[in-house]
C-alpha cells in the first residue's frame, strides 16, 4: 500500500500507521512552527517536541472527527497543534494566561473567568454544547486556542464589540448553566 | 473531548505561518514517540481485554499470565535515517523488510532488533542500541565469532565469502540506530535462512577500546526476495586502458537493489624496483546523470609482489531511476607506493578514470 497526499486521510481514518507518517512527514514543519511560536519563551525543546508529538497523536486518534479534503486537514492539524501548545502553557503556567488588561494595565478578571480558568476541558466542553453553534465556535477560539478578541473578530466576520458582549453573556449563560439556573 | 477536534474541524481555522525547517532524525524522533505512545495505548487495551478474558476463564483454567512484548521502542521507519549515508544504497527498503521487533537488555544495554530483509545478495539486518552509558561516536553489536550464521549456510561463510558492513546514526544522546549489512559475496544463497543473530559486545567502531560486554542474541527466519541474475557475455561490458582490463560478468536485480560482479585484471608495473600497488575505486551514474551511491567490496588490491592475479569486487547500487535507459560504472585509479617503514602507502599520482562500462538497463 502506498500512501500519497490522494489516500492519506482515508487511511488515517482507518488509523493505518503508514498514513500517520505520511502525515508526520508532511506537517511536520508547520506543526512546529506554531508549537514553536507559543512555546519558545519556555526554552526547552524537549517540550516543544513533546507537544509535537502530541499534536499528531490526537490527530491520529480523532481521525475520524476530521471531515473535508487535504486544505482543511492542513487547517485542522494546524488547530490542533495550536490547542495542544495552549494546553501545555495551560500546564506550565502558574498563572492564568488569557486574562486581558483593562486600561490600567491590571489583569480584569470576573468571578466566571476565574471559574472558567479552573473548569476542566471536559466540563467546559459539555457546557458549551447549550450555547449556538457560532457561540460555541467563539468560546472555542477564546478557551481552547487563546485567540484575541480581535483576532476571534475578524475570523467570524463580526466587530470586537459583538465578541465582547457575547463572550461576557455565554459566560453568564455558562454561570447559570453550572449553577442549574434557568434559562433566561 | 473527541467533540472538541470535531468543533475544530467546524472553525476551519486558518493560521498563516511559514513552516519550520525539520530535519529526519526530528522527524524520526516524533515518530517514534508518537508510535511508543499509541503502542502503550494499545497495549493497556488489550491487556484489559485480556484480563478480563482470563479472569472469566481463570476458574477453568489454571493458566499463567502471558508476558506482552510491551513498550518496545518503534523506529518509526529505521532505513530514512541512513538516507543521507553515502553508503545507503537500498529503495524501498521498507515495502520489503520484515519486522521483528525484539529487544534485549544486558550489561545497562537494551539492542533491539527492528527489521531485517534478505535479497539473496545482502543480509540487511536494522537494530537500535540503546543505553545510559557512553557509548561513543559508533558503536555496533559485535560477536567474537561473528554476529550473523544462518544453519542454512552450513560452514560456507564461516571465514570467507562474505563482506560486512555497518552504518551508524547517533539518534540521541543515548541511542543510535545501526544498518547492519552482510554481504553474501560466493557462495550459495539458501531461499530461507534461519538466523542468529548476536554479539557479546557492543563496540564504538571510531575507538574500539571503547566497548560494553554482555550478551545479546536474536533469532529470526527471512525469506529470500525475488531476484534476476543476468550473465553477461564475455567482452560485452568492459574497459580496458593503461593495463588495466575491467569487466561486469554478472548483474543481479532484486526488489530493493542491483548488484554488479565486476573482475579486475590489473598489470602493475614496478618502477625503478620500487614496491607499487593499485586500487581501484568505481563511480556510477546514468544517462540521466544521476548518482548513485554503492556499497563496494573491493576483494584484494593489485601490487608488483603478485603480479596477473585477478580481482573480484561487487558494487551493489540502488535501484536506477525509471526513466534512465543506461548505467554508466567509472572506475578511479589509484597508484600507490610505500611511504615509509610503517608501511602507510601514499598515492604517488592524483586518480586517474577510465572510460565507463556502460551497462544498458532497458
């Protein structure tokens, strides 16, 4: 059998391991570059390398998640590589890492931040299935890939200011969520 | 959290970024981590399966629990490490090979037998080291008596008729992945061979005072690859010059690569009563002017103390791109003389070629 850019997620899907290389081989540049990117001021390439490895191992292992042709895989492994690296500053950081300054120049952190910094992937992750799907794709963006508001902005087509209000009403949607309140 | 890559599928997110340069051993190394991780993954589900299995007929069954051949180091694909060796000369070597994936520990030294594969022409056997100690620059699994015999061989390769060779890779600080390449160069070439495979040493081949004794032995069956021998009729492939006469008198393809059988017959020439001896090297391209790198086994050189005999080299070369329809095999020839009382030699000239034995392969 060989694999070539035609067959390759089919036979990732199918988790083949000569797909898996194939896809090492491939991505393997540009996964770094993103991993590299958020993680060099720790300095230390065995992290890097690790979180590398992780990056195409979930990959691997959630082949079967991934729909479309050879330009989205290269969006999603990408997106993954990028989780995987705030996953890991997530690990290495003693303190929280999104918090966003407000004109003073202090960290401006509310009571759902705070919970949603301590919440795990897994909690957050069930929650947000009650929020819409463009919510959803929000949070992720903000939670999951420590994207700025700006940035998250740009990618839904939206201004700052709608991502700013709708982050600030998902998070008390997710409050109410945890708390068993009723919808509002 | 499988939701979560399928949200990430939903974002399509584009991140713009140039990519980084990789180099093969990275590539390597992330391979193999990633396969160490999967296999353990794999492992602790099928032993939970196994254990439920055998504490469901553990009743019945006064059994004892299987040792897994867990956690063995996986190299992702051992051969793409050498790629970039002037003495790699093997394609597809990973379509052929056959995994064996044994380990060994003794003496702090784990050798781990990955994959090997056997043409009829060569014996490639690829294995790792693995170990805290310092090993140095390129250390191999070593045996006193030789690593490889095959029961299929009888005594026929005991002490000649094979040539061996080895190529190392230092893939961390502590581990180095080695291609072990026996040569089977006269004598017979069994269709299956049995072999066994150790050492009672591992040796650095840059300093061989640097060495760690113990003991590993392998045992693994290859089966010969399909080959094709081509004789060649006399006179049809040579050069001649200068005294020299060089002739390809067989050729044998297999799968993964080609081997030339070359006979040398070299009239060297004593000048001024002065000892001289010559050595001949062997280049090879095609029309398309590529090169190829080979494995050469060069027999016994030529010198004025025995003058008319004749030589036997082999230059086993990759497999020829497809596209090319001759191959072209140079030879370089070096002179030489005594330089002193330790007996070094010195080149007296700079090589000099003859013209090419043009071999056509279409």
């Amino acid at each position: 059998m060989r694999v070539t850019d035609e067959n390759f997620i089919k036979h990732l899907k199918k988790k083949r391991e000569e797909a898996l290389q194939y896809v090492i081989d491939e991505y393997m540049g540009i996964v770094k570059a993103i991993i590299y990117n958020a993680l060099k001021s720790y300095n230390d390439p065995q992290i890097i390398e690790e979180c590398i490895s992780d990056t195409f191992l979930g990959a691997y292992e959630n082949a079967k998640q991934f729909r479309g042709d050879k330009e989205d895989f290269r969006r999603w492994i990408c997106t993954i590589a990028k989780f995987k690296a705030i996953s890991q500053q997530r690990r290495l950081s003693k303190t929280p890492y999104f918090y966003e300054l407000n004109e003073t120049g202090e960290a401006a952190i509310s009571a759902e931040e705070e919970y949603l910094i301590k919440t795990t992937t897994e909690e957050l992750l069930i929650m947000m299935k009650q929020l819409e799907q463009l919510d959803r794709d929000i949070f992720t963006m903000k939670y999951f890939l420590n994207m700025k508001n700006e940035e998250i902005a740009i990618h839904c087509g939206l201004t700052k200011a709608a991502i700013d209000n709708r982050l600030y009403r998902g998070k008390k949607r997710l409050q109410q969520i945890r708390l068993g309140g009723s919808m509002t | 959290m499988k939701k979560l890559y399928k949200q990430f599928n939903d974002l399509n997110l584009d991140i713009n970024i140039e990519p980084m340069e990789v180099s093969t051993v990275e590539k390597e190394r992330v391979k193999r981590n990633v396969m160490m991780v999967k296999k353990k993954r794999q492992f602790i589900k099928n032993f939970i399966v196994a254990a439920t299995f055998f504490i469901a007929f553990s009743m019945t069954l006064g059994y004892t629990f299987p040792t897994f051949a867990a956690n063995l180091p996986f190299i992702g694909n051992i051969f793409e490490l050498f790629i970039d060796d002037e003495r790699y000369v093997f394609n597809n070597y990973d379509h052929y090979s056959t995994s064996v994936g044994v380990s060994q520990e003794s003496n702090e030294v784990e050798v781990t037998v990955t994959d090997a594969v056997y043409d009829g022409e060569n014996i490639t056997i690829a294995y790792t080291i693995k170990s805290e100690k310092d090993l140095g620059e390129r250390p191999v699994l070593y045996g006193e008596n030789r690593e490889l015999t095959a029961e299929e061989f009888g005594n026929r390769y005991r002490y000649d008729g094979y040539s061996t060779n080895y190529l190392v890779q230092k893939i961390n600080s502590n581990e180095y992945a080695v291609l072990y390449i026996f040569e089977l160069i006269r004598g017979s070439k069994p269709e299956e061979v049995h072999i066994n495979f150790q050492g009672n040493q591992i040796v650095d081949l840059n300093n061989v005072n640097n060495s760690v004794a113990g003991d590993w032995a392998f045992e693994f069956t290859l089966e010969k690859l399909e080959s094709e021998t081509i004789k060649v009729e006399k006179d049809s492939m040579k050069t001649e010059g200068e005294g020299i006469k060089i002739e390809a008198f067989k050729i044998t393809k297999t799968p993964i690569s080609t081997t030339f059988y070359l006979s040398e017959e070299v009239l060297v020439e004593k000048e001024n009563e002065a000892w001289r001896g010559v050595l001949i090297d062997y280049i090879v391209t095609d029309d398309l002017g590529n090169d190829y790198n080979v494995i050469h086994f060069r027999g016994t050189s030529h010198n004025t103390d025995f003058k008319g005999r004749g030589n036997f080299p082999r230059i086993v070369a990759n497999n020829f791109d497809e596209q090319a329809t001759s191959i072209m095999i140079t030879p370089v020839v070096g002179v030489y003389k005594i330089k002193d009382s330790t007996g070094a030699l010195e080149p007296i000239k700079e090589p000099y070629t003859l013209k090419p034995i043009v071999v056509p392969i279409k």
